[in-house]
C-alpha cells in the first residue's frame, strides 16, 4: 500500500459564489471549474458508481474491516488538509491505526475506474463513494454523493494533531474542531453516530479502565459489566497492543442507531462518545437519534454531504487527478 511518503487523499471542495450582476455571474460561470454535483461525471464516467460499487461489496466479502477502515479514512481526509515536504498525513502519530484495507479498497477501486475512464476521477471522489457504499452495505442510508473533488497537493503529519479529535477530547474541544470546520454540535453528535462500527485498540480507552483523569480508580460513567470485560481483554500493562473492542457492543456489525441507546446505559467505548451523553449541550441530541432509526439516517446523510464539502479546492491551480493515490502525478 502506500509508502512513508505517500499523500492522502483530500475532499477539500470549492464553493463558489457568484455575483449579483447576471452579465458578470455568466463570465464567471465560463471561467470557473464546474462545481459538485451528484452527476458530475455522467458525460466523462457514467459507470463510476457501477465501477466502485463492484470493489467495496467484493472488499466487504473478503475483508469486512474494509468498511469501518474506509469509513474512517474518508472522516480522517475531510478533517486535514494533506503536503509532501514533511512526513505524510498517514504518517502523523493520530493517522497510525488507520487500517491498510481503507487504503486497499481505494487503491483496488481507483485502478478499475482507470481502466474506464483514466485520467478523469479524483482519489478523493472515490474515497467519498466508498464510504457511501459501505454504509450502505453495512445497513446504513443510501445517499447520492455530489462529485467533482481534485486531490489536493499537500499531506503533512504536523496539521494532523490540531485537527482531529482524540479518545480523550472533552466536549469542548470537540465542538471547537468542529466548529473551525463549519460543522455544528448537531453534526458533532451525528457524525459521532459512525462508531456504529468500526473497533478501537486498547490504548484508546485504557485511562477509562484503571486510571481515570488520574484517580487509579475507573471511569464512573461505564458499565461495570462493560468494565470488566474489557479488562480481561486489555490488561493495564503489556499485552494489549494489537487487541482492539468494538465501538457497539450490541450490534458492532451492523451500521444501526444503537450507537446512541449505548451512550444512554453506559455502554460508550471511548470518553469522548460517552461524553456526548454525559453533557446537557449534546445529550438531546443523542436521546433524540436514539429513539428513531430513521431521523438518525436522515441526519447522517445530511451530515455527510456537509463534511464531504469542507473546504475550497478545486481545479489545476490547486489540485490534480492522481493516476495512483499514493503519489502525486508530476
């Protein structure tokens, strides 16, 4: 997969807003690229969908960690902003444990477009369907994904930390980073909603189980059965490195809303999940996409669309279209 050196991906978009004059909105509209659009390219890559939805379920089939994998790496991309001059963003100390299969499905699904239609579709727009796909596949909404993305030219590990959120984020620091990406507390709560899936190493939660904001004693806010049986999986010392729990542990194969009824009993993996519940500011919005499936998946495809559009980047003076999506094309 890629190397040391490799570039992530970026969904960094450009919203373009034109001017009132309509003679000056339409010599603008000639001289700008076009911008997102669920049929973006019906002309240049009408199978697109048909190409990459034949790599996710057959990736799903043979590696089924390809979908949380993936799911994540696409939130990891849309949150930083990738360069080349240092370590690459998949080399910052956050991007670590971001499992090769995410990568695996994108490479897979990118050499199969390229056999259709080369030199037209963005890494980044690949990744975006992806995870739309395995969503799906796992049991989540199907939603239509506005396409249109170039790959950006910078990966560097250094803006890694600052914008992402970490297992130990207090509710403050989350609605400041999403906040200082256009998101809302609302979005913060339902994007939190994807651990529906998906696994955490021990590390992530481990201060949780013995060693709580310093106390030697375990967090109050979990399970005592929770509790104990993630000790006997992840003792406090040595052992534990490659062990992972899953982030639902009512229905951790299946993308559902029982994420939030577990934040309610005190099931949450992480403290930041279980955060969500324990803060009046986020805790209506948790019991509400709690009680209803379906409101939940409204709101994640609505949240998906928003956070698959963070950003401006667009055209040749800002971006390319990788051929490969560990390496940059010139």
């Amino acid at each position: 997969m890629p190397s040391s050196s490799s570039p992530m991906f970026t969904c960094l978009v450009v919203v373009i807003f034109l001017g009132t004059n309509p003679s000056n909105s339409v010599a603008k509209t000639a001289r700008l690229p076009r911008q997102l659009s669920a049929n973006y390219y019906a002309r240049t890559c009408p199978q697109l969908e048909q190409l990459v939805g034949s790599v996710t379920s057959q990736q799903l089939k043979e590696t089924p960690i390809s979908g949380p994998a993936t799911i994540r790496l696409f939130f990891h991309d849309c949150f930083v902003e990738g360069g080349t001059r240092e370590l690459a963003e998949k080399d910052a100390e956050d991007n670590k444990d971001l499992r090769a299969e995410g990568f695996d499905s994108i490479r897979k699904a990118k050499a199969l477009v390229e056999t259709k239609c080369p030199g037209v579709v963005s890494c980044a727009d690949i990744l975006a369907i992806s995870a739309r796909d395995f969503i799906h596949l796992l049991g989540g909404p199907y939603y239509q994904v506005k396409k249109g993305r170039w790959d950006g030219r910078i990966s560097m590990a250094s803006r890694v930390p600052n914008n992402l959120p970490r297992a130990n984020s207090t509710v403050d620091q989350l609605i400041k980073i999403f906040n200082s990406k256009g998101l809302t507390t609302e979005d913060l709560v339902v994007l939190s909603g994807a651990h529906t899936i998906g696994f955490a190493h021990c590390k992530q939660f481990l201060n949780r189980l013995y060693n709580y904001h310093g106390t030697k004693q375990p967090d109050p806010a979990i399970d005592p059965r929770l509790l104990k049986a993630l000790k006997m999986s992840c003792p406090q010392f040595g052992g534990n490195d490659d062990i992972v729990a899953p982030f639902d542990v009512t229905t951790p194969f299946l993308f559902d809303h029982a994420y939030y009824g577990n934040l309610e009993a005190k099931l949450g993996l992480l403290a930041t999940d279980q955060a969500l519940f324990l803060d009046p500011r986020t805790r209506p919005v948790v019991q509400q996409l709690g009680k209803d499936k379906q409101k939940f998946f409204q709101a994640f495809a609505l949240a998906m669309d928003k956070m698959g559009s963070i950003g401006v980047k667009r055209g040749r003076k800002h971006g390319e279209k990788r051929k490969d999506c560990s390496v940059h094309s010139f």
